[in-house]
C-alpha cells in the first residue's frame, strides 16, 4: 500500500483538508506559544485515493522540550505508514519509538484508517482519550468504545512502554454527515477557575452543546467553549483535535498538486 503524506508535523497549525469520504480539519496549539510541542498529527491518503489514514499522538510532556521527541515520531509515521496492517504498523510503531525515546518517555496514540468502500473506520488506541463519535441518524454524541479483545495479552498501551504490547482494533461503518472527533489530553484536562478539570464527561456534555448540522463551525465553536470553561486561559498542555466529517464522497486520484507537494516534502524542499 502506497501512501502520501497530505499534512502532518507538531507544529502550531490550523488546517482544513480533504480526502475522498472525508472533511478534515487540524488544530493544534503547542504550550505557552512555542512553535512545535508534543503532540503529533498526521494525515496521508493512501490506496489510489481510496484509504485515508490518520493518525494522533501525544507524547508525554508538552512544549519546546519534547518538541525533539515528537518530530522523531512524526519520521517513525512517515517510516511506517505504508505497512497494511494496521496493528502491525502500530506495534512498530511501540518498538521502535521505545527504541529512541529518552527515559521515561512515553507516547499516547490513535491510528485510524478510513475505506471508501463500505464507508468503514478502523481505529487502534494505543492509551489515548477515547475518540466521540455523532451519528447523524440520531444527533448524539458517544465515546467510541475500544471493545476489542486481546486474549489476556498485554494489549494497547502507550507507546515506547512495553515492548511486547499487542494492539486491537475496532471497526464502525459511519453514515453520512457522521463526525469523529480525536483530541488530546488538555482538551479533558481543562480547568476551571476552581481547579476542576472538564474530564471525560464534561467533554462529551460540551460538544453535545454545539450544532453539528455545519461541521464548518465546530472547530471555532468547540475551541470557544472551551475557553469560556478555563475562565479564559490558556490551555495547560499542547492542545490539538483532528475533526473528521464523513460526506461519503466517491474515491478520487490525488490531484496534481498534491502530488507535488508530497514530491516537495520528500525532496526536502517543504517542511511540513
């Protein structure tokens, strides 16, 4: 499986693009205004334009000091992208993050692959907050729950952790107009003027609060709300969320300029 990057780095960055099925939009905020944090995006399209695959990770500390580790995960996506098995690409990943990651450093992550054929959504979680997910047959959101199985196995940790951890995956078919939304931990860490953090369920009563009938206006309304929680600070952590809106667009070839600029990345003649 051959695949292109289309966006991806740690860098601060606010970004809308597209795949076939997919709307995609980016934002990422590195701690106390640095210009690259810990936290990783990563998007590629892969297949002929039929796959998309996605993928988010937070490494453990924030800002300009794990901004060298992020960068090197960032290479080990690039590295590993093409490998098919999603499982296997994230298993690698674990192996040979451990390999270059100073000590005590580990990586959150979610790897998720989108099929235009059948409209399906594979994700792995490698011990990062649980993506939601809207249904837009029923216009309510959920945390996508990691049901999968792992045989009593060492399953789904963090990255760089454990060497052995074998990774599951789970499956959901998404409508038309669905929505999953990937995050980092300082969106579920947010807090109030009394010190409380948001959590899980605070998240998830947040974004049931905002109109998802134009997924154009979530970011800014999602990003608002949750500044109204902090009282109007700053997020305490590298700060990103990948939002994802399936319009079940036909697969397409990637376009010329596409092309090109992955040919520029590879050349070194673009950095991100």
């Amino acid at each position: 499986m051959q695949c292109m990057e289309i966006w991806g780095g740690n860098q601060a960055t606010e970004q809308a693009v597209s795949t076939p099925g997919l709307d995609i939009w980016v934002y990422s905020r590195p701690h106390a205004g640095a210009d690259s944090g810990g936290d990783v995006h990563y998007v590629s399209l892969c297949g002929g334009g039929s796959i998309t695959r996605l993928m988010l990770a937070d490494v453990s500390g924030h800002g300009i000091s794990v901004s060298d580790q992020a960068k090197a995960l960032r290479g080990l996506m690039r590295k590993n992208i093409n490998r098919k098995d999603q499982t296997r690409l994230v298993q690698a990943l674990n192996h040979q993050f451990g390999e270059v990651a100073k000590p005590g450093r580990f990586a959150t992550a979610l790897v998720a692959t989108y099929l235009t054929k059948g409209d399906r959504l594979t994700v792995c979680n490698a011990g990062h907050p649980p993506a939601l997910w809207y249904r837009a047959t029923t216009g309510i959101w959920s945390f996508l729950s990691h049901e999968a199985k792992s045989a009593g196995r060492i399953a789904d940790l963090p990255l760089g952790i454990v060497e052995e951890t074998t990774y599951t995956e789970i499956q959901v078919l998404l409508g038309r107009s669905d929505l999953i939304l990937f995050y980092t931990d300082a969106l579920i860490e947010a807090e109030n003027s009394d010190g409380e953090q948001i959590g899980e369920a605070g998240l998830l009563a947040l974004v049931r609060g905002l109109e998802a009938a134009d997924p154009t206006r979530i970011p800014s309304a999602l990003l608002a709300r949750l500044g109204e929680y902090r009282g109007g600070k700053a997020a305490g952590d590298d700060f990103t969320f990948i939002l994802l809106h399936h319009n079940a667009a036909p697969t397409r070839q990637p376009g010329l300029l596409e092309t090109l600029n992955v040919y520029a990345k590879v050349l070194g003649l673009k950095s991100v």
